[in-house]
C-alpha cells in the first residue's frame, strides 16, 4: 500500500511539474473562425503547442488595427494578422512592436460581394458607393485603398464594418453596398446564391507579390523571453505544417466553425494555400513602404536602421 502512495505521490509531481513547464503566451488573432486565425487554437488542441512548453492563451478581435492595439498596449504577447502598412505606421510613431514572422501573403483570401440583387457586377462600377474593410490599419483597409486607386475610383466611401461576420449582416441589410469577407466566411452564400462576387484583392498584381499581413510581438515581451518567441515560431509552423496533410487537423477546425465542410476544402484548396502562409519572409516591402506613404500610414520610408529594428525574423531563427 506505502509503495503505491509512493508511486502515485510521484506521478502526481511528474505531471504538476509538466504543467509548470507550460509557459503562458497571450495572442491576439482576428476573425475567429478563419483558417489563418485558427492556427494558434488548432495547435493546441492538437498539443503540438505543449510539446514545445507553451500553453496559449487566445484573444480574438475585430481586426488586424484593434490587434494592433492590444499588442502595443502589453495586454497580449503576440498578435497575428495586423496590416503591414498598419505596422509601419505604428512603429513610425514609436509603438513599442516588432515583426516576427509573416502571417499572409498574396492576397487570395480576400475578396468583395454584393446581395444578388444588387446592380454591381465590379468593383470598378463602385463610383458612388460604400466599399466595406475591418478596422484602420489592417490589410482590408489598405486593399480597399489600394484598389480605389488603381481603379481609379473617386467618389468611394470606405466604412470599416469589423470582422466578415459584421460585415455581412450590415452588407445584407443595405447598411453598406459591398462586403468585404475571406474563405471560408461566406462561400456557402456564394454557392446559394445569395451573393455574387465582383471582386478579390488579389485582382491588383501589386497586392498579389506583397505580405499583407504579419505576426507582430510586443516589443517588451520579446526583449524579455526570445526563447518563448522562438519556440512559439517553431510550434506555430509546425501546426501549419501539419493542417495541410493532417486529416485530424481538419476535424479539429471543424469543431470550432460552423462552416459546411465544402467551403472549408474550398478555402484550402482555392483561397488559402499553404504557401500564402509562409512565415519566414515578408515579401514586397519597398512596395508596401511605397503604400503606406501614399496612404499616410507613415510620413517617409522607414529607414534601413529601422527595418531593421522592426523586421526580427532572421534573429529568431
């Protein structure tokens, strides 16, 4: 009887110092529910976060500009998804953030809708409408610019509506005339029907050779555990690994959405390859930079110095 208290006093402190092992990370993802957004929780329900001693903690937002504000605030470590253009600003004006990874990059995902009913058949006929992106800062914002400009468009109202759910209740009601959304948000409604597609993001060539999103970290945290950083980077391409040839991977999505399974395989298979989330190189910089000027997100080209203050990928490899 002794030996097996014994024993089982022994395990219990195998598995409470296992659990102090875990390091609390706190991350900020928008748009729960989306493939991108959900790398972090898919991660942990699998345990590949555990297996590298973290144990996250999720916050979800209402887009890449109000990640960007809890990141810079301290209330979370990490953010995924904030605008690059948006980081840029933010740092030019001295927000304490760092990149440490990219999050998206050629702009698949993205794309604009009316109601079937609506007039509209492009985004080049938006003249005279309201054109829907999530929240200052964010890729959808800087894509809606983008495309108003290259379109040469003039008398556009941009609305920032919140995350794709938000937006398609006030673009279904009238409230504004084209939604903004990404797979797999959606695809059921455009399968129905319901709505039409008249446009994507990655119809601007300039938009499809950038990164326009990235992961972003507070740059106290960092500065205080990179070792936490660099296994958080290590576990979160492992999982994004994994959800593209694991069938448990997609199970697990599934248990968090309520998407039809179809328009999740769509979104994998159409929007959202796995090479659009490579995380090792933010892509098209000067360009972005170029961006962020003319849309006085920042008020001159970030320095070399600075990016590469700002950019930390290569010294947390």
């Amino acid at each position: 009887m002794f030996a097996r208290m014994k024993l089982a006093g022994l395990a219990a402190a195998v598995f409470a110092t296992a659990a102090a092992a875990q390091t609390p990370l706190k991350i900020a993802s928008p748009n729960r529910g989306s493939w991108e957004g959900a790398i972090p929780e898919i991660g942990k329900q699998a345990g590949i976060f555990k297996k590298h001693g973290l144990d996250p903690e999720i916050l979800y937002t209402s887009g890449g500009g109000e990640t960007m504000q809890v990141v810079v605030s301290g209330a979370v470590d990490i953010g995924l998804s904030a605008g690059l253009a948006g980081a840029f600003g933010a740092f030019a004006k001295g927000a304490p953030i760092r990149i440490i990874g990219a999050s998206s990059s050629g702009s698949r995902e993205v794309f604009y809708y009316v109601p079937a009913k609506s007039p509209l058949q492009s985004l080049r006929e938006a003249n005279g409408k309201t054109l829907s992106y999530s929240t200052t800062g964010s890729s959808t914002h800087i894509g809606a610019l983008k495309l108003v400009d290259e379109y040469g468009l003039r008398d556009v109202k941009l609305v920032a509506t919140g995350d794709a759910t938000a937006t398609t209740t006030q673009t279904l009601t009238g409230q504004v005339d084209i939604g903004w959304s990404n797979g797999p948000f959606n695809l059921d409604r455009l399968e129905s029907g319901e709505i039409r597609m008249i446009g994507r993001l990655s119809d601007s060539a300039h938009m499809r050779a950038q990164t326009i999103r990235v992961q972003i970290a507070n740059a106290g945290a960092l500065a205080a555990k990179p070792d936490v950083f660099r296994r958080y980077l290590k576990a979160y391409q492992e999982t994004l690994d994994w959800m593209y040839v694991s069938p448990e991977a997609l199970k697990i999505y599934m248990g968090i959405v309520s998407f039809p399974e179809a328009s999740v395989r769509r979104t994998i298979a159409e929007f959202i390859t796995k090479d659009s989330l490579q995380i090792d190189r933010v892509l098209g910089i000067p360009e972005a930079m170029q961006d962020a000027v003319q849309f006085r997100f920042i008020n001159a080209p970030l320095t070399e110095a600075q990016l590469a203050d700002l950019v930390r990928i290569d010294a947390l490899k």
